[in-house]
C-alpha cells in the first residue's frame, strides 16, 4: 500500500509540473516592479547597458572589429576560421552564422537595457541631475548601438520601449534609424556632463555624444548638421578639453589610456579571477577584457585569424616627414618585416626579432594589425587583454570635420584641421605641401589621411560604404572584392531566425 501511495504522489507532482505556468514571473530574480526604486538601481541598470559593449564576441570584444576592418579592403581573413573568411570573401550562405547573427542580437540586447534604464528611470525618486545623466547615457549608448546595427545591417527595427514577447516591428528605413539615432544624441547632449572623476571613467561625456551626433549625421551625408556637432569639439567648448597627444603611439598602449585625444573609450579589464583564457561560452559573457588581440595577433602568439592587405603600409610611403624621414604612425600601426625600417633583423615581435620568429617562411611578408595588441608590454597573448578601445579619437573628429566643410564647398577652411593631424606625425602642412586642391582633390587627399591615421581601428568600411567606394574594383587592393555584389553586400543579411519570427520583418535586398 504504502509503494502504491508512493507511486500516486509522484504521478501528481508530475501532473502538477506539466500545469506549469511558463509565463509566470522567476521568484528568485528581481522584477521591474521590485528593481527600479533606488538612484543605485538607475546606475546599475546604466552599467548593464556599458557592459553590452563587451560581452560575448559579438561586439567591442572582437567581431565589430571583424566588420570594421576585416571586411574592408585592409584587412582579410588570414588563418583557418573557414567561416570568418568566407564571410570576409562576401560569400555567406547560412543568414544565422553566428558571426552576423550574434553581432545583431548582442546589440540588440544592448537596445533592450538601453530601453529599461529610459523607460523606469524617470519613475525613480533620485537626485534629477543623476536622473538625467543615467537617462542621457542610456540614450548615448541606445545611439551607439543602433549606430552599428544600421552601419552593417542598414536596415534594423527600431525598438523605443521594453520589448514584449508580441512585439513585431517592421524594419526601419536606414534614413530612419539614422534620424533615430541623432534624436538619441541630441536628446542626451543636454544631460550628460564634459568629464567625470576617474572613478567614473568610461561613462558618456557630452564630447561624445556630440562626436557621435556627427558620425551619424556624417554617415548619412547630412554635412551642415555633422559639421555642427562636430564644431562643439573643434571650434567650440570642446576645443579646451580635447587635443592630440604629442606621440601618436600613445593612443593604443595600456599606459596612457583615458588621454587628451581619447572621446570615448571602452573600458576593458585584465580579470584574472576569471579562467579566461578560455573560449566557452560562459567565459565570453563573465570576460571584462577584450579577445580581439588573441584573433589579430600573429602565428605563435595568436591565432592569426585576421591580417592586414599590404597595400595599407604603401599608403604611408607615399610622402615623408619634414624631417625627412618615414612616417612614425606606420610602425605604430603594424608589425611587419620592416616595423623598424631596418628591416626584419631589427624588427621586434613579442621578444623576437621578426627574422627570428618568421625567416623567410609563409609568413614572412604577412603584416598584422597593431594598434589593438599588446606587445608594448606582453610576449603572449590570450583572451582578456586590458587594453582599451579608443573609440572615438580626437584626430578622427579633425578629419571628419575637415570632410564636412569640403563638402560644404568650405575646402579652403577645411585645411587647419587637416594640418594639424599632419603636423602631430611630422608632416608638413597640407596647406605647404599641396595647397589650393579644389573640392573632389581634397575629397582624395582626405581618403589617404583618414588610412593612414585611422588604419586598424575599426573605421574603414564605414568610410568606404559613406564614400560609395565599396566595389569590385577594390579588388586591385583586397581580392576578397571580385565578389562584392553592388546593392546587396554594402550590408549584412539580417538573420533569418528574426524574419522567421516576425513576418513584418523583411530581408535585404538580394540575399
């Protein structure tokens, strides 16, 4: 009697179990309704929102460097990630691969944090200055990410509001998303301060989000407003708080993160807690530093998935310094055989000198990105590098201004802000050494400054795609390009699950 009494007690727990309510609150997890009471609930809800910046490989930790550089016609994949280098080879055939899916949905899971912190902040009784601030950031950091989604995927739905399990958005027109992202920016502006104390750095300042106001407004070709926001910083407030270091090496090493030159900077960590140095996933999401160096870095010390076309070192032997000598920024941003202009003898590599580490094998004429490693002070790399990534720099925003004036038909004023991102790598002055380009000349002279200042950093597909330079064409510099399909690869396929989800969802053009 008692197994019999045994066995219905448990066919009732069972039946009971199926009757589950799946849909019912986690008891054991705080709720909107219990977490959004305290100015520190506001702040920890912010600093989800930062941390999306790093979390998994979908975005600042490594695949946005993927789209950014390696897509581009300076970068390619260089080792045995099949599927990165079909993706880089404009071949993708499974709209899921995770490369492009999970870039999609982190950035989306940034959007939904984003959208917490703007939705239950304002019910908070707090201090209203710290209100607005938690509020602008939360706006800055919904910009940047939708800044990426339509930089890559063009299309993206706009979500304004905590996401429901019903909510179907149709896609927005990239105009749209872009009009989006500078309503953001400009609605956060007013919020956010110019600096905070450096226990607090990392977070929104007003310089940023006045910087990336005109990348968007820049983006999509919108001069007169990019000019505008970016005059804040160059001829405005702006123009006391920021300059350029007097050493261009100065931007990408651990020592002198957070500088004068540095707009906004994402914090990373070397969190030797944590084993991570692991690739899983549940290492990817608890990682506070970045992995990209592991990727970039070379065979014997990283895994050599993604390398520099050698054409971009040609770009900066173009011309010398005043001096007479080669332009510094060139060994700043790539090991070679010639780093060292002496040659592959004298040229150091993590502790080796490059003849040593790579004599006169496949790799010897291989070149690798630089500027986001961390052989200044590391002869190995791995999974959790500390060093930040400078987002937005302050000789970007010289250059950026200097294109909205050309375009404005402003090119004579555009000069000074050129010169001076010349001058800082001891160059001559644009206005001494080719003065009086009219308006499509000084368009190219730009395209050549922007590599060789910006090469490596996550900015040239973006000029490219602003430009309408992406074409076959470029496959006389990156032959990767002799597949690019005009209209179709200027973009990323959405992923197909959303689509299959969402039917007003559409997918873009020819795919």
């Amino acid at each position: 009697m008692k197994k019999i009494i045994f066995l219905v007690t448990l066919a009732s727990i069972f039946v009971a179990s199926c009757k589950r309510d799946f849909e019912a609150a986690n008891p054991n997890s705080a709720t909107t309704a219990v977490f959004w009471k305290t100015s520190n609930d506001a702040i920890k809800g912010a600093n989800a929102v930062y941390s999306t910046m790093k979390r998994t490989p979908g975005t600042y930790s490594r695949w946005l460097f993927y789209h950014g550089i390696l897509k581009s016609d300076e970068g390619f994949g260089s080792g045995g990630d099949g599927g990165l280098n079909n993706l880089m080879r404009f071949n993708q055939t499974n709209y899921n691969d995770g490369l492009t899916a999970l870039t999609w949905q982190t950035l989306y899971v940034g959007v939904f944090r984003a959208n917490q912190v703007i939705a239950n902040v304002p019910n908070i009784p707090m201090d209203e200055t710290l209100k607005q601030r938690v509020i602008g950031e939360a706006k800055f950091l919904r910009a940047l990410y939708y800044f990426n989604l339509t930089l890559y995927f063009g299309r993206p739905p706009l979500l304004l509001t905590p996401s429901q399990p019903t909510d179907k958005p149709r896609n927005a027109t990239t105009a749209e998303a872009y009009t989006q992202i500078a309503k953001d920016l400009t609605e956060a502006i007013p919020a956010l301060p110019n600096s905070y104390p450096a226990t607090e750095l990392g977070r929104a300042t007003k310089g940023a989000a006045y910087a990336l106001l005109g990348k968007a407004y820049l983006q999509a070709k919108n001069y007169q407003q990019a000019a505008d926001a970016f005059a804040w910083l160059v001829t405005g407030p702006g123009k006391d708080i920021y300059s350029l270091t007097a050493d261009y090496r100065d931007n990408f090493i651990i020592s002198k993160e957070n500088n004068s030159e540095s707009v906004f900077e994402v914090q990373f960590n070397e969190n030797l807690a944590e084993n991570t140095d692991d690739d899983t996933d549940e290492n990817r999401v608890s990682n506070t530093g970045t992995s990209i160096a592991q990727f970039f870095a070379p065979p014997g010390i990283g895994f050599n998935d993604g390398a520099a076309r050698r054409w971009v070192t040609d770009e900066f032997l173009i011309e010398k310094t005043a001096a007479n000598t080669r332009d510094p920024r060139l060994a700043a941003s790539f090991i070679f055989n010639n780093t060292d202009e002496r040659g592959p003898n004298f040229t150091d590599v993590y502790g080796r000198t490059f003849a040593d580490r790579f004599g006169s094998g496949p790799d010897a004429n291989n070149v690798w990105f630089r500027k986001l490693l961390n052989d200044h002070w590391k002869n190995q790399e791995g999974f959790r590098s500390p060093n930040n990534y400078r987002l937005i720099r302050y000789a970007d925003v010289l250059l950026m201004y200097a294109e909205c004036l050309n375009a404005l038909n402003q090119t004579a004023q555009a000069y000074p802000f050129v010169d001076k991102v010349r001058q800082r790598a001891g160059l001559l002055s644009l206005t001494v050494a080719k003065p009086g380009l009219n308006q499509a000349q000084f368009l190219e002279q730009l395209k050549h400054e922007r590599i060789v200042e910006l090469a490596g950093e996550g900015w040239r597909f973006a000029d490219l795609q602003r430009w309408g330079d992406l074409s076959p064409t470029l496959a006389t510099k990156d032959a990767d390009f002799v597949n690019f399909v005009v209209g179709k690869h200027e973009y990323y396929p959405i992923p197909q699950s959303d689509i299959d989800l969402n039917p007003n969802l559409t997918q873009n053009p020819k795919y």
